[in-house]
C-alpha cells in the first residue's frame, strides 16, 4: 500500500472515532451488534440455553448489570475487561472474540448515557422519512447525498450515456444493447436531454426480455430447478411454473398478488367464481420446487417433514429475510423465534397429499436419443395440456391398452412357456457349470433362476423371469414389441403434457413440534399461527382455521414491517450489485445494519403504498442520480469507500455468468429470442453427469436453435450445475445472496468454452469483411463496451490482430479446426487463417475486464 494510502486511511479512521466519540450512542447501531455477536447466544432470547438467568436482549432483565451513574462499577463493565479467564466474557471456552478496548469504550459511555435500549429496526414496521423529493429517484438522489455529507463525500461524474444504457440494459434485460440501440440513444441524449433516459427505460422494461432478467433471479430464490435431486436426480415438470414466472414478470403483476398467487392460488377464486384457474394452481408450483427424496430405503413421514422444513425456510427467507432454519431443533439463539413458533408456521404447508417420495414415474427415449429419460413427480399435480393433444394422449393410452390385452389374453400360455423355459435353463445351467461354461442365460432376473417358485404366478422373482422370457422368445417378443412401442409413443406424448406439482390442501394433517427435528419423536400439537412479535395474523372467517391465504396475506400487509423491505433491498442489489443491507437474508439481530436506513424505510413504504410495483420502483432505480454515476474512481475512493456503500460512484460488478453467456451470444448474433417452453440442453463438456451420478445420468445436447437460448432455459440439474454457469447457487434451497469471484477456472470457462469460441467465430465474419481493421476493431469494442477505443487501445487490439494472423499463416491446420468450433458453418468466403485471426481478438474482446462486468 502507497504511504498517501496509509495516510489516507488512519485519517479515515481518526475521523470515524472522533464522530463516534462526539454523537449519542446508538443501541441498535452500536451496542447490540456486539451483544448479539459475544452474547445472546447464551444471554438471548433462548431460555433453554440462557446462562446465569441473565437476559440482555430485555432492558428490564438486565438493568441490573450496569450502574448509569457509576459505569466502571458495573458487572457488564467488570465482566468484559477482566482478565480473570474463569470471570471474563465471552469465556474462551465460547471460541468468540473478546470485546475490543473501543467496543468497552462504547459499552461504557452507552451505559453512562441511560443504557437506551430500542426495538430491533427491522422489526419496526417502516414510516416515510420526511424529504422534498416527490418522485424515486429523487428521493434516492436526497437520501444517498446526506450520507455523503456524512462523510465528506459526492456524486461521481455522470457516465457516458452509453454505458448507462449498457448497464441499465444488463440490469433490466440481461442483454446489452445492440450497436444501433447505443448510437440511437446517443442521438437522442443529445436532441432530448432527459426525455431520452425515460424513454430508454420504459422500452427496456416493455421487452419481453424484461421478464426473463427478472425470472432468472427468482429462480435462485425459489431453488427451481428441472431435477429432483439426490443420487436417482430424476427429472421433473415443472417448467410451466417458470414460464408463469416470466408472465407475471413482464405482465408488472403487482408484488402483493404475485406472493399470494405462487404461496396459495389454490386457494383464490378466479374470474369466473368458480375456483382457481389453471395459472392460479400453476403459480403454486413454487412450494413444489423443493428437492424429493424417492430412492431406496427413503421414509415417507421422514421426506414429508423435510419437504416442510424447505418451505417455511424458503417462505421465511424470500419474505422476511429471516434465518429461522435453527428453530427447527431449539429456539432462536438471537431472534423472538420459538421452536413452536417454526412448527406453528410449518402447518399453513402440512396439508397437502404429497406421498413424501414419487406417485408418478415414466421414462422417454426420443428417437434418436441414446439413453431414456426419467421423469418421476409426485401429487399433487395438474396436467397441462390442450384438448387436442390430450385427445392425442387419450388414443394412445387406448393402443398401449390394446397391445396389453392382446398379450394377456395369452397369459397362461406364455406362463407355461415361461415354466418350461426357464427349466431348460436351469437344466443348461448345470451343465454348463460341470463343464466349466458360462451360461447363457445371464442377465439382472438370472441371478432367481434357481430361487423362484415358477408354481406361484405372484412370486416375484417369477414375475422378473417372466419378464425376461417375454421379451426374448417369440411370439411373445413380438407382442410385448407392440406394449413397448405404444408406451414410448405415448410416453412421448406426455412429455408435452407437463405433470406440475401444486399446493392443495386436500389432505388435512394435525402438526406437532419435532423434538431436535427429528419426524420420529413427537412434542406438542400445533396449529397454524405467526411468530409473536410480528403483527398477528388475521383471519376473514373469525374462528376458522387460519391457511396459506391467509398467511400470504399476512405477509403483504400493511403492517408487516418485513416484507416490502427485504423485497426493495433485494433488487435493489439486483441493480448495484450490493442491498443496502448487505445480508438479505438475515434482517434479524445478526444480519447487517441497513447502510441508509431512512432511504430503505422510504422505499418500502413507496413500494407498498405505490401498489407494489416493481416496474416504477425499478424506474425510479433506473433513473436516479445515484444509479447514473460513473464506476470509474480513483485508488482513494476505493479506499475511502472499497464496497461503494455510501454510492458515491456508479455499481461496477462481475455479470452473473449466465448474463456473460448471453452477452456473447447476443453480441454475435446467435441468440435465439422464444421465450418458453421446456428447458433445452446446450454445450457442455462430456462426462460431466455421468461422474456425479455413478454414470446413470447422461447429458444428450440439443441440436439446432436449442443451442442458443437463454440461459435462463438451459436444464438444471440440481446435483450439478450447468458447467459453464459459475459462481451460482446450487438450487438445492433458496438463494438470495450474490456470490462474485473471478479464478482461473472462469477464464478457462469464458475462453475456451464452445459457446463463447463459437460466438466468437460468428461475431467475427462481420468484423472480417468489413474491409478496414481499425473500424472493424472499433465497431467490436464499441459492441462490447459501449464505448470507442482510445488511440492505445486501438493499437493494442491492432497489434493483437497481426500477431493472431502471423500465427495462424503458419498454421493452416489449426485455422481450420479453430473455425470449425460449434453447429453453425464458418462462412466460406474468408479464409480461415484470416477468420481464426479475427475469432482470436473478438474471443479477446469477450474477455476484456469491461466486457465481463457491467
């Protein structure tokens, strides 16, 4: 570090002390960090875990430990300082930090101004903070320039109108924009001023692709996935669900009505009075995206409880932001959760006919497919379908019939067929082992050669020989032919019949509290109700019992101080890359201190009083001083600020590499815009499923346009992830933290990939024939960057297509194969060193630091 660095930062620090020494002490933001990181683990809300019956999360359990007139006399004091190591707290034995010289020093001076204690902020449902600002953006713009005043900082130069677009365009799309859009918009910044960021961002949230941005977050927090997980990792159905997703989505359903559609559609009655719509019970897919358990040796009551625990999880943290998660075994060690408060909430989802492992199984071989898929979900589910192609399922399933009828209306003649083979073979086996041959007859059912009662038709190991003998000898090869080939027909039928799991209360349950968790040792009974010190839960019918409706109306109103908060810090991350809380979630004790409370408190507010629209709250985003700012900083500023949480510069992050896939295949021309639809299976490197299934799984990649959608659409395989998708949740829970790091592993990602080297190739044509280097290398930056070179860059990228050409001059061969990469065909009217040239710098330009990040 420079020494200006190290001056900079020890007058950082004396500034922060002495700001903190002149100011009253802030229980929330001072004190009861510490408290709740050294201490209510054994002094909280817990009361099976309290030590000393002391309590210091209740002012009035412990006044008693502190002295406000003389606070060097206090226990608290005496007990955090003392270097008696059987006195001392936290004890060493609790492997937790002790408290720090400054942090006694704010202990002391708090306790000497009244020991205040207030309420936890986030527990506080949200008013509006005064500001003159009438609109988003100006209120952002307002309450991001005080906290700058607070530390002696402002607003960073606009950036280039251009690279807003570019970013807004990420953000909002997860596409940049194309070359004619940038130059477009350059054209009207400079006609229209203002008027033209407005319209660039209500065009942008207009597209279709506006959805599709959207949905790929949600479906990190509702750990979609197309998998069921686990060793067998079947496949599942329910796609619609994501597609429903993308509709409401670009349909601006307001965030009240998206919550209660996806946690109880079931529930609602649709237009015509008479019950949910087929949408309605699709949306509550969402409480089915959990993994299923559906082995060998698999415990039903067992699934069925961890099934549960997901959902209260996932609800728990996409709604309110809190880690509720510990509470199955004990109560929260910092947060007001009882353990029966966790089962409490568990019933509104402990009503529904799952078997707790699969009711429905069939497989598919497509024609031309080398393995079978398996497809295993379980009820509740709907079909979705139309009438004519359930009309096609239906004739189908009556040749499947017929096949059937037709050999079993043979059945005792291929019993007694079977009988006699299958002593033939016992009788060859013999022989063949007195002279020392293998047998014939090997095969998964001949291990029960010997063992099966060939007497007893329902004798399994029979049924498995049988099975075998139908399937070999004639005629009946021919007839169980004729079963195998309806099946497979209609079988591939069914695959566009989508079998989607929903929420139904159709089996009523009674819940009681699980002892540590455990499904096998019951406490006592509960019944659905919300934690205690979250506003109660109301209920239409006085008396009834209260249900998911009821619950996902809870969340959304007006007095829940959690959920309108947890949502706009979200995408408020979304957009800088960092919430203004930086835990999303955990807004409880342990999570983080909101960076401008009062700018969080107001747009909540303004999103749930506004109707709860996400388009105008992301508008306002859009546009607001604060988001237009330029990313570019000096080493101070990044040392002033090294996370931008006070934002006094523009968001600068890594894309999410599924956005990074995107980029390049838009770039090059080969992204393929359909939206909807089941998911497809694009490039990935051999073997990848095989290894982590003990080779039962097999990746069969599409052909054709299937290549190149969306990333948004590729299969996710919830044992592993896609392989060029890096830096992503599992989706085996729910997500909402973003993970950003950059290793050599994503650059050999990035480029070496097939997709990247192929968009590569495909962008390049254009750049190849454009007849002059230098504007062909330009127009390449400009796409990527929203900027034109400088003379350095310009020659740097000049002298890097040269030396690529010297390369592959001498190298015919490795031209060839480097511009063979990928489905579609490298244009025969360049030639292939000059086009691997070309590749070889638009793969460069893919990589570029400002390429890969927004």
């Amino acid at each position: 570090m420079r020494t200006t660095q190290i001056a900079g930062l020890l007058l950082a620090l004396a500034v922060t002390h002495g700001t903190a020494a002149g100011r009253e002490i802030s229980f929330n933001r001072d004190i009861r960090p510490i408290l709740s990181d050294r201490c209510y683990y054994c002094h909280g809300f817990d009361e099976n875990h309290r030590e000393a019956d002391l309590r210091l999360d209740i002012r009035e359990e412990a006044e008693y430990v502190w002295d406000s007139d003389y606070p060097d006399d206090s226990e608290l004091i005496y007990r955090i300082t003392t270097d008696d190591p059987d006195v001392v707290m936290p004890p060493p034995y609790a492997h937790k930090q002790a408290i720090t010289e400054a942090e006694v020093d704010l202990i002391r001076r708090w306790i000497a101004q009244g020991a205040k204690y207030e309420p936890h902020w986030a527990f506080v449902n949200p008013s509006r903070p005064e500001t003159s600002a009438k609109t988003v953006s100006d209120a952002i713009d307002d309450f991001v320039s005080r906290r700058h005043a607070e530390h002696g900082l402002e607003f960073a130069s606009p950036a280039l109108p251009t690279k807003w677009l570019r970013r807004a365009s990420l953000d909002l799309t997860g596409v940049p924009p194309t070359v004619a859009e940038l130059e477009s918009f350059e054209n009207a910044v400079r006609r229209q001023g203002e008027q033209a960021y407005v319209a660039a961002v209500d065009r942008l949230l207009s597209s279709p692709r506006y959805g599709e941005r959207m949905a790929l977050e949600w479906l990190d927090v509702a750990r979609y996935a197309d998998t069921n997980g686990f060793q067998a990792d079947a496949y599942r159905m329910n796609w619609p669900w994501r597609d429903w997703v993308v509709r409401a989505f670009n349909e601006n359903m307001p965030y009240d009505r998206f919550t209660l559609e996806q946690l109880a559609g079931d529930l609602l009655t649709g237009p015509d009075g008479n019950g949910p719509t087929r949408d309605q019970l699709i949306a509550t897919a969402f409480n089915r995206n959990h993994m299923i358990q559906a082995e060998g040796g698999s415990i039903p009551a067992e699934n069925r409880a961890k099934n549960n625990f997901d959902r209260v999880e996932t609800t728990a943290t996409a709604w309110m932001g809190l880690t509720v998660g510990c509470s199955q075994c004990h109560d929260h060690k910092f947060d007001p959760i009882k353990q029966t408060d966790y089962y409490s909430f568990l019933s509104f989802f402990n009503q529904i006919s799952e078997t707790g492992l699969t009711s429905e199984k069939f497989e598919l071989k497509r024609e031309g497919d080398r393995f079978a898929r398996k497809y295993w979900v379980d009820k509740p589910f709907i079909a979705v379908s139309d009438e004519a192609l359930r009309a096609r399922l239906d004739r189908a399933e009556a040749d499947v019939a017929s096949a059937r009828a037709a050999l079993e209306s043979r059945r005792d003649e291929y019993f007694a067929a079977a009988r006699d083979w299958i002593l033939e073979m016992r009788r060859d086996a013999r022989a063949a082992e007195s002279e020392g041959r293998d047998p014939k007859y090997m095969t998964y059912a001949a291990r029960f050669l010997f063992d099966a009662d060939i007497e007893n038709p329902r004798d399994r190991k029979f049924k498995l020989l049988i099975n075998d003998f139908i399937k070999t000898v004639e005629p009946w090869k021919t007839l169980q032919g004729r079963v195998d080939d309806a099946i497979a027909a209609a079988n591939r039928i069914r695959e566009d019949i989508p079998l989607v799991m929903v929420m139904r209360d159709d089996k009523p349950r009674d819940t009681f509290v699980m002892l540590r968790g455990s499904y096998e040792t019951l406490g006592e009974k509960v019944f659905p109700s919300t934690p205690e010190f979250l506003p109660p839960l109301e209920v239409d019918d006085a008396g009834s019992r209260p249900d998911r409706l009821d619950l996902a109306r809870w969340l959304v109103s007006p007095e829940h101080p959690l959920t309108a908060r947890v949502t706009v810090n979200r995408y408020w991350q979304l957009m800088f890359g960092r919430g203004l809380v930086s835990t999303p979630d955990d807004f409880g004790l342990q999570g983080a201190l909101p960076t401008h409370p009062d700018l969080l408190d107001w747009l909540a507010v303004e999103f749930r009083d506004g109707g709860w629209d996400l388009k105008a709250f992301l508008k306002g985003v859009a546009l607001s001083r604060t988001y237009r700012q330029t990313a570019a900083a000096d080493d101070a500023d990044y040392l002033d600020d090294p996370y931008n949480e006070w934002l006094a510069r523009g968001p600068r992050a890594r894309l999410d590499s599924r956005l990074l896939r995107d980029q390049a295949l838009a770039l090059s021309g080969l992204l393929v815009e359909r939206i909807g639809g089941p998911p497809v299976f694009p490039y990935q490197p051999g073997g990848i499923w095989e290894a982590m299934s003990l080779n039962k799984n097999h990746y069969m990649r599409s052909d054709g346009e299937d290549l190149y959608r969306r990333s948004l659409y590729t299969t996710w395989r919830r044992v592993v992830a896609p392989a060029n998708f890096f830096d992503v949740p599992s989706r085996q829970s729910c997500s909402v933290t973003v993970t950003r790091t950059s290793t050599p592993l994503h650059a050999l990602t990035t480029l070496n990939d097939i997709t990247y080297a192929e968009a590569a190739r495909v962008w390049a044509q254009e750049a190849a024939t454009a007849g002059d280097d230098e504007a062909g290398l330009s127009d390449l930056f400009y796409a990527a960057t929203a900027r034109h070179p400088e003379a350095a860059e310009s020659a740097s990228l000049l002298n890097s297509l040269e030396r690529a050409r010297r390369h592959f001059e001498s190298r015919p061969a490795e031209a060839d194969e480097f511009v063979g990469v990928g489905e579609t065909s490298a244009s025969a009217d360049i030639p292939a060193g000059e086009h691997a040239a070309w590749t070889t710098v638009c793969l460069l330009v893919l990589n570029l630091d400002e390429t890969l990040c927004k």
